[in-house]
C-alpha cells in the first residue's frame, strides 16, 4: 500500500497528515498567505521528511493527494476576486449582491450589473460588450424560471460564445446560475453563482499552479480537492464554490467516524485553530447539513455540510470593551500573529493568554520548531487589557481565557439544544482545541471529551475519509402519494445519473464502481420549511419506501403529505472509493501514567487561587490504560490538553484521549 496525503489550509496553520498502511504522521507548517501553494508544498516536506523519506519519493508512491483549502474563502473575506459582470431579467438587478452591511467592496460593482428582456442576440450581445468594456473579467447569467428551465441561460451564453469564441483573446468565462444550482429562490441562485464566479480564477490559477508542482516532484497522480459536501473531485470537476469553509467541513465526517467508536447517538464537533471556533454535530450518522447556507453574509441555496463559525480562536484579539473583556472576531492571522510569536504583533491573543497562565511551554510549541516569547505576550496584556482595566497581567490573560469559554461554551450549548439528543459525545480538535475543551463543556453541559492523537490535524485526517464523488441536483414538483406522481422524480434521476457516470468516468471510474445516494428536499407550502431525507435509489418503485419517507417528512415539518408537503428538489450523489486510514485498537501499555511524566509547571488558575504546580504528562508516551486526574497537563508536539479539576482522562484502546467529567 502507498502514501495516503491530506492537507489542510487554514488561517495560521496548515495541517498534514500522512499515513502508509497503519502508520500515520501529522504534521504543521505555517500557512503563507501570500500564496496558499507554498504552505502546500511545505507541508508536503514536513511529511516527508516525518516518514523519512525524500519528497520524491513520497510523491512517487503516493496513491492519493486531497486538498482541503481557503483559497476561495479568503477571496471572497478579503474581496480579491473576479470583476464580475451580471446579467439578469429585466426587473431583477435589486437582486444582485451590489452593497454590504460590513463596509466591504461589494461581490458586484453596481453599474456591472444589466438586465434583459429576452434572449434576442443583439440585446445579449449589446449587455455583454457593455459588461466587458467596463472591465469584467467574466459575466454570469442568472435568469428568472431558470431553476425549472435553463434553456433560455443556455441560449444566452450560446450568443456571448459565437461572438467571442475561446480561441479569442477577448474571451470571458460565463457562468450560468442554473449550471450552480437548480434550486428554488432566485435571490440565493443569484449569489450562488456570483460567489462562484467570484473566486473561480483565484482558484484556477492557484489548484493548477498546485497540480503542476506536484508533477514536477514525480507525483503520477490526480490532486483531488475536497468539497464541502463531503466529497473530494479532481480540480477539473471542481465548482470553485464546492471549495468553501472544506475543511472545516470535513472535520465532520472525522467525528462521525470517531463517534461511531462509541456508539454516540450525538457527536458535537468542536474545532478551535487559530482564527475561529467552528462547532457542528452528527445525529444518527447524519452530519448536519444546511440546506441554505450562508457564505460570508450571502445566503445561497446550494447544500453543503454544515459548519457555525465564531471569530474564537488562539489568534483572536482581546480588547477591553467597558468593564469587560471581548474576544475576537477579529484575528491576528498567520502574520503578523499572536504577540508572542515575535512577528510583530502587538495586540493580546487568546495564545498569549494562555502562556502567560502558563498552560503552553514557551521552548515546546509545536515540538520545539517554534519558541514563543512570554515578555512580549506579557507585555501586550498589559498595554491593552491590564492597564484599562487594572489589574495584574496574570489576572488579565486569566479574563481573557475566560471570556472566550464562556462564548463557545454558551454556542456550543445552544447547538445541544437545538438539535436534542441525551449524553452527546464531543470530539474537540484544532491546536487550540484541547487546551480550551473541558471549559467549554462543563459550560455546554457535557460531560465527555475524546481528544484523537491527530487532533491538531483532525480536519486533514478527516479530509482521508473522502471519496471521489459529485452531487446533483434537479428542479421537480411533486408530492410523495400517490405513487404515481414521482414519475417526475425517476425522469430527474435518471438524467442526473447520466451526468453523473459521465463526470465519474472523467475522474477514472466506470459505473460498475460507483455507489448512489438520493436525497430528497420536502418544503411545507403552509410554512415554507424545508428538510432533507436520503432514500435508496429505486425508492420510487417501492411502496412501502414511500410511506415511510411520507412519515418522515411529515414528523419533521408536519402537516399531511398529501395536501401540505411537496418534493421540491431531488438529488443524487455519485461515489467511488479510494484509500482510506483507518483506525486500529491498540494493545494495553504496561505501567502507569507515572512513567509518562515529563515534569511540572506553575499554572495560573484565577483570582484567589494563584498558581499551582500541576504535573505535565508526555502524550507520546502514554498508551493504552494509562489514565490520570486533572487538575493537570497532557503536552504533545502540536497541541496542550489542559484537563482541569473535576475531570479525569484515560488513553483507550484506539489510542484516543477520552476525558470525562466526574470520573
């Protein structure tokens, strides 16, 4: 069996993780945001040079490489996409994504927005030559209907091409909405396809540019890059909008498949990098979906995994706000970073914080690659938190550890709420994570923890479990009885089939190896509510798979099937599997916790309290059956893990780290 690779970019860190056969290693590089290729190919060295073996090497023997990224993301917070030109029905240009409530450029410049009566060529031709004379370096077409009927974009774009073929010079790209999506509401169609076009040739120029370095150092194969819907394509059969918040995304698909160790009915994952908090959670083996997302303030009606973002990270700025403390949203990024990481920042992180508390060892951040500066972190404290607020620098960095716990533990609570569910399980990763996981769920009212080995890289880890695979989707109207209205259904399943076999032979793989997923989106007419249900792929031939999905539909959004309840939107998802790591029980290790003591340090733990000495254990060399009670430190190469009184951990036969409230 070859290498396995998975890489995920995210604000400050870019994660690896590697694995041949049963072996894995995981490694951090610091992402560059001047060029997110970079940071890739640097991860590509640290794994190499973690297994052994010269990058050629590893990239010759390599059976697959997926690329979970920011890229798109990044362009569209920071505003450094495409010039968009947009052409629309007439009556329709308010709809254009033209102004922003957070005093950001807008997606589209208002006088690049033109609207249509009909699909004349003149009137086309006259819209577009307009839009490209005042500098659009691609136009979409977003027509009203279009989600039922995309013929009238098609003739469209079909004007624009006979009159600037590819072969020309003065080509444009055109995106067609109904290309994005075939989903109801025109105002989310519409921002779908802008934000599509938006970053499409950011992330050409970059995924291509990443392919090419690839082949350069020997690599035989396709670079696949991860989706947000929990599945990884080639670039070539990426949609640049499939790219957005990937990672994070993926990191569900490593807690279902951990939580699925332990039999939990409800996994809460929790994500805590450098810039923000990412929460999301798994019931019944479904990771939770959004069926109309919203990216960066634009609300979009393309399903993708669902994450909730808040601006609480290692990197997240404090300030003093009144008599209190705010943390975040706003970030120190990769540069110049925390403080303490000597690079020029100056403004308190939750990073500093946490090393003037003395819970990171200044000489042992990320293994000792990186020394962190404790005076600086000090000093920063002092300047913007201490001084206003005036207390000692030790108390400061202690409020500041403090306010960030208390808002991801009130979000994480919230979720519990919201979705139900007895004694959820929580898996918490990112570098941060750890460090922060026992507050934030004795806050949500959790009660366990499993932190994996990996859990520093945990959404490149899960970014592993990726098949290849595409989603479709199809416009219809019907209901679910009797069973003689779905014929609608079966003639949209079988067109997208054909689509999907098409695309999937361009990624290598005949029909014969691929495996189906329908999904069905049911709308009340009364509420307008919407759910999501998975079927079979013959469930229209299949009374009882009918009544059944009726029932489920009905439970969800109530009201009866037949008179209130309609099929909105069928999907289906086409997959072929490639080599996944998997995780295998460990034997017990012999002796204690004891022999896995790396020595003590002198924690902070509040007013009135003082430090304390608490013992540091060497994750490395705790295995199986070796357990401890906190209040104490687990320290690994990438990540702390601060158990804090109250709780206890224990290493289990998978070699994960499962703390517990109360044990």
């Amino acid at each position: 069996m070859g290498y396995t690779i998975d890489i995920d970019t995210g604000g400050t860190f870019t994660d690896g993780f590697f694995a041949h056969g049963e072996e894995f290693r995981s490694v951090k590089t610091p992402t560059t945001p001047h060029d997110l290729t970079a940071c890739f190919i640097d991860c590509i060295r640290a794994g190499a040079e973690a297994f052994g073996v010269p990058v050629e090497r590893l990239l010759r023997d390599a059976e697959v490489i997926r690329f979970s990224n920011t890229i798109g993301t990044n362009a569209i917070i920071e505003r450094t996409g495409a010039k968009v030109g947009l052409i629309v029905t007439r009556g329709c240009e308010t709809l254009a994504p033209t102004t922003d409530a957070d005093g950001k450029a807008p997606l589209v410049a208002p006088d690049m927005v033109l609207g249509i009566a009909g699909t004349g060529s003149a009137e086309v031709l006259d819209a577009a030559q307009a839009l490209i004379d005042r500098g659009a370096h691609c136009l979409v077409v977003a027509l009203h209907g279009a989600d039922a009927d995309p013929a009238a974009e098609r003739a469209v774009r079909a004007a624009i091409k006979a009159e600037y073929p590819r072969d020309y010079l003065g080509s444009v790209p055109v995106f067609l909405s109904s290309d994005v999506s075939r989903r109801s509401g025109l105002q989310e169609r519409v921002n779908s396809a802008v934000l599509n076009a938006y970053i499409h040739g950011k992330l050409t120029r970059l995924l291509y540019k990443a392919g090419e370095d690839l082949r350069r150092r020997d690599f035989p194969g396709q670079l696949l890059i991860g989706h947000n819907n929990g599945a990884a394509a080639r670039v070539a059969k990426t949609r640049a909008i499939n790219t957005y918040n990937s990672g994070p995304a993926a990191g569900l698909l490593g807690a279902r498949e951990i939580g699925a160790l332990y039999g939990a009915e409800l996994v809460v994952s929790a994500d805590m990098g450098g810039t923000s908090f990412d929460i999301g959670y798994v019931r019944a083996g479904l990771p939770s979906q959004a069926l109309r997302p919203d990216v960066e303030g634009f609300r979009c009606n393309l399903p993708m995994l669902a994450i909730r973002a808040l601006g609480s990270g290692g990197g997240s700025i404090a300030a003093v706000a009144g008599e209190r403390v705010q943390v975040g949203p706003r970030s120190a990024g990769a540069l110049p970073g925390p403080a303490c990481f000597d690079l020029g920042g100056t403004e308190p992180t939750v990073t500093d914080a946490n090393l003037v508390l003395g819970l990171l060892d200044p000489d042992y951040f990320l293994g000792g690659q990186k020394q962190l500066d404790a005076g600086k972190a000090a000093a920063a404290l002092d300047a913007r938190v201490a001084g206003p607020l005036g207390v000692p620098v030790e108390e400061a960095a202690w409020r500041v550890r403090a306010a960030v716990d208390a808002d991801m533990g009130e979000a994480t609570r919230r979720l519990c709420e919201e979705v139900g569910g007895r004694d959820p399980l929580m898996v918490v990763y990112g570098g941060a994570g750890p460090l922060h996981a026992c507050a934030v769920a004795e806050a949500a009212g959790i009660r366990r923890i499993v932190v994996t080995p990996f859990s520093a890289v945990f959404s490149a880890y899960s970014s592993s479990l990726m098949d290849v695979g595409h989603l479709y989707h199809a416009r219809v109207a019907a209901t679910l009885r009797p069973a003689g209205a779905m014929d609608a259904l079966a003639a949209a399943l079988d067109g997208m089939r054909a689509r999907a076999e098409r695309d999937m032979r361009g990624e290598g793989f005949e029909p014969g190896q691929l495996h189906w997923t329908v999904e069905l989106i049911v709308e009340s007419k009364a509420t307008g509510a919407e759910t999501r249900l998975t079927a079979a792929p013959g469930f229209h031939d299949d009374l009882h798979s009918l009544e059944e999905l009726s029932r489920q539909a009905a439970a969800a959004l109530g009201g009866d099937v037949e008179d209130d309840l309609v099929v909105t939107t069928v999907g289906l998802f086409a997959g072929a599997p490639v080599p996944h790591f998997r995780l295998r029980p460990v034997p017990m290790a012999p002796g204690s916790a004891d022999g896995a003591l790396r020595g003590t340090r002198a924690v902070y733990l509040g007013p009135g309290r003082g430090r304390r000495t608490l013992p540091v254990y060497d994750r490395a060399r705790l295995g199986h059956g070796h357990a401890m009670a906190g209040p104490c430190l687990v320290e690994s190469a990438q990540t702390t893990v601060f158990v804090t009184e109250g709780w206890a951990a224990a290493v289990d036969r998978f070699d994960n780290l499962v703390l517990e409230r109360g044990a």
